[in-house]
C-alpha cells in the first residue's frame, strides 16, 4: 500500500491540530481540577474563584501576576473583604492559571473567632482548645474546641444525658444551635469529663462557603470546589 506525500501531511495536520486544542482546552481550567464524578473528590477547606473583569479584586490579581512568581501578598485586602462577607476566615493560598485564584480557610482564625463567640454564650462555664491533638484533613488542620457548661444549665443536662447513653434528638439540637450562634457547621461529642468537644464540620463549612461566596456576584464571576482526581 503506497500512502501519499498529500495524505500524510493531512494526517500531520489533523494531529497537530487535535494537540493544538488539547493545550488549549487545558490552559482554560487550572490543571488541578477534574469533573466531579465518582473517581474524584474536592479537597476540604478550600474554594477557587474568578473575580469580574471591572472589580478591584481582579485589578490587583493582575498586577499580582505582574511579578514572576505572582505576589499573593497583594492580594490579602481581597482575603479580608470575602473573608467578612462571607463570616469565614480566608486566605489566598495560589494564583492559577487562567485567572482562577485557590482560596483556603485560616483555620487558626476560624478557632479562635468560633471560641470568641461561644464566649458570649452565658451558660458556658468554661471554654479552650481540646489538649488532643489537632486532626489533621488535607492541608488543613482541624483543632477541637472543649467547652465546660454550667451544672445549672440547660445544655448541662444535655450533655449528662448524652453521657449515659439517653438516646434523644436534644444533643442534636444543641449542636445545631450552636452552629447557628456561629453560624457555621460543626459536629460535637461528649467525653468523660462530660465536656463537650466540638468541631468545625470541614466538608459542610467547604459547602457553605463555596455558596456564601457564589452570592457575591457583584465580586465574583465564578467558584469552584477544588476537586482532585482519586482514581490510581
């Protein structure tokens, strides 16, 4: 079978083309996101955006990427704005390609602003960081809050019942009005003590703030979940 000089640059052609697109095709999304389907997972505690072509937020992207490698410092007054428009600590972790930014929770700030305000709870006797180890959930590190209520309280009894295996809904609703005081997801258990250990729920936080900040769309052109592929 003779092939043709014409045919085999068509078929060049048609390879470099396809080559072409696939770079191309790549370059749109960072190279660290995959689609959301059974072989992947998006990684807790953090949140990628595109910010609107006429808002400040994008003109100091632009003059981040400006530098090589990008200045992220210059973008931490845009952390500190999504951060009080959402309740959520943040902070710029990486500039992307194609003008996506990787925001990650502060998980240092989130601890100490949720003990701040369980602070303001008035039946609440005593309160700190769990002396556990902190759990560590990807890049993130999940630090537990102690919290001692007064033997008078309400949420006191709770906690009793719960510690001797009471089976009722009123443990569940104490941590779902907690998280309302801090407007957050959190997940809690009792140890020996009867003190209750409480925890952000990372993956419903990741949740929330991915929609708090998909509202913002005077800012905010686009928000996607950091997913990244588990297949081997």
């Amino acid at each position: 079978m003779i092939i043709s000089g014409t045919t085999l640059y068509k078929k060049a052609t048609r390879a470099v083309l396809m080559i072409c697109a696939l770079i191309l095709f790549s370059a749109l999304l960072p190279s660290i996101v995959f689609a959301n389907g059974q072989n992947s997972r998006f990684i807790l505690g953090e949140v990628m955006v595109k910010f609107r072509n006429e808002t400040e937020p994008n003109q100091l992207l632009s003059e981040a990427n400006r530098s090589n490698p990008p200045n992220i410092e210059i973008l931490a007054p845009v952390a500190r704005l999504l951060s009080e428009k959402t309740g959520i600590p943040l902070k710029v972790k990486q500039i992307l390609s194609s003008a996506w930014v990787l925001l990650a929770v502060d998980a240092d700030k989130l601890t100490t602003q949720s003990i701040t305000q369980l602070r303001k709870r008035n039946t609440i006797a005593e309160i700190q960081l769990s002396p556990g180890e902190a759990k560590a959930i990807d890049a993130f590190e999940v630090k537990k809050i102690d919290v001692t209520f007064q033997s008078s309280s309400p949420e006191y009894k709770v906690i009793k019942a719960k510690l001797a295996g009471i089976a009722n809904s009123s443990f569940t609703e104490l941590i779902r009005d907690l998280s309302k005081t801090l407007d957050l997801p959190l997940k809690g258990e009792v140890d020996q003590r009867a003190h209750l250990i409480l925890e952000v729920d990372l993956r419903e936080v990741t949740i929330v703030l991915a929609k708090r900040l998909r509202s913002l769309s005077e800012l905010i052109d686009l928000v996607q979940l950091n997913y990244v592929s588990t297949a081997m």
